[in-house]
C-alpha cells in the first residue's frame, strides 16, 4: 500500500504542473490577444478587431457581422457608423404608437454612401442593413451589369402599423413594418437616367434582370428576411427587407 502511495505522489505532482503551465499560457495568450486588440494603435486593421465600431465602407471580413450586430443593438453607435460614412439619416424622438407599433432609434433616412432616397422614418438598424447592402451589392452589380451606379434607391416605405399580409389574407401576427424592422424596395434609379423597376426588370435574361437577380441575392446577406416576386404575387413588385427573422430568402 505505501509503495502504492509514493508512485502516485510524482504523477500528482507532474499533472499539477502541467495543469499550472497551462493556465499560465492560456492567460498569456489571452494577455497578448488584449494588448493586439485594444491598444490604439493596433495593428490589427479596424475591420478585423472585433472591439472597433464598423465602417461601412471598409472591406467585409468575418468580423464584419459581428461588428453589425453590435451596431445594430446599440443606437448610439448605430449612429456614428451612419454619420462617420456620411449617410443622411436625421435624429427624430421615438414613436410610440399603441401597443404593437412605434419606432424606436428612429430618424428620417434621405440618403445612402452613393444613392439617394426620398425621405423616409425608419430605425437606425434598418438603415445601417440598406448602407451595406447598397455599398457592397447594389453599386458593384450595377456597375458590373448595367455600366452606370445607381443614383437612387425606389421605396414604398418602411413604418406601416399593421398586422402581417399573406396570400391567404391578413395574419394575426403583427407585421416587421409596424416597429420599422423592414424596407421595401421596388427598383433603382440609375446615374445615366435609366429607371429600372421589378414589376419590370425581374423577368428575362437581360443585364436588367441578371442585375435585379444578383442584387436579391446580395440583400440575404444583411436582412435576415427577404421576399421577393419568386416568393409570392404580394411581391412581385418589391423586394421585403426584413431585420429580425431567422434567415429566410426567397
Ligand atoms: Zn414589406
């Protein structure tokens, strides 16, 4: 028994250790990270460091929608990255409306990094989603499709307190409209004139339709809901932008 007991006690003491030199690396490794993450003058690029704000206009990166995801919470934030891109999106007092309806980090949106839009009320978060979408899809599809930017986005609003319509009718449910976490978009404007809509453009194999396809597509990876003319006739004639859902595109 006691031979027993002193083989045991080096096999104790060596995991002991091994234990200790872990936690010390572990704490190491965590000391270093903290140093290359917050200090001022890190390294590390912006859009990379998940403890820095987003910028809309920087290259997206696996960072990127954590970073909208924090901004998309925390209004003042959400304000600064709209102001720091120079986006018009003008600071209004919350609307209450009942018990369903209202707006909350609310502001009259008149316009994107390149594109205009006829003012609208809307949350932050849901202009911040339009910012990212118009930056790194609508303009790199137009000008890869159609040889022009867009110059304007086309919008039948966003704020509406009402329950959710369906094809089957209206819902019980309240609709994403009704607290300003949707957007709907009918079409773009373009820089040299053209008006392209998709009651018009979303069918066919032209540049138009190639574009209005591509920029569909594009939406689904900001708005966490998105409908469309393949979804329903409710939408043939815009596209629903939804920021709460659970990753719905059709
Ligand atoms: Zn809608």
């Amino acid at each position: 028994m006691e031979e027993d007991s002193n083989k045991r006690r080096p096999f104790v003491l060596r995991a002991a250790l091994f234990l200790l030199s872990s936690l010390l690396s572990i704490a190491l490794l965590g000391l270093v990270a903290m140093w290359v993450l917050l200090r001022p003058d890190s390294v590390l690029p912006e859009h990379w460091n998940p403890t820095r704000p987003l910028s809309i206009t920087a290259p997206v990166t696996p960072v990127t929608r954590w970073q909208l995801r924090v901004a998309s919470r925390d209004e003042a934030v959400c304000r600064d990255v709209l102001a720091q891109a120079g986006i018009g999106f003008s600071k209004m007092e919350p609307l209450v409306s009942g018990e369903h309806c209202g707006i909350s980090q609310r502001g009259s949106l008149s316009s994107l990094i390149d594109a205009q839009v006829s003012p609208i009320e809307t949350r932050c978060s849901t202009a911040l989603r339009l910012a990212m979408w118009e930056h790194h899809d609508i303009q790199p599809a137009a000008r890869q499709h159609l040889g022009s930017d867009v110059s304007q986005l086309l919008h039948i609003g966003s704020y509406n307190c009402r329950k959710m319509r369906t094809s089957r009718g209206t819902e019980n449910a309240w609709s994403s409209h009704a607290t300003a976490r949707a957007f709907d978009i009918t079409g773009v404007r373009l820089s040299d004139g053209r008006r392209l809509t998709l009651l018009k453009n979303w069918e066919g194999a032209g540049a138009e339709a190639a574009f209005m396809r591509q920029i569909w597509r594009g939406s689904c990876k900001w708005f966490r809901l998105v409908l469309g003319p393949d979804y329903n006739r409710l939408h043939a004639d815009h596209f629903h932008l939804q920021t709460s859902g659970w990753g719905f595109c059709r």
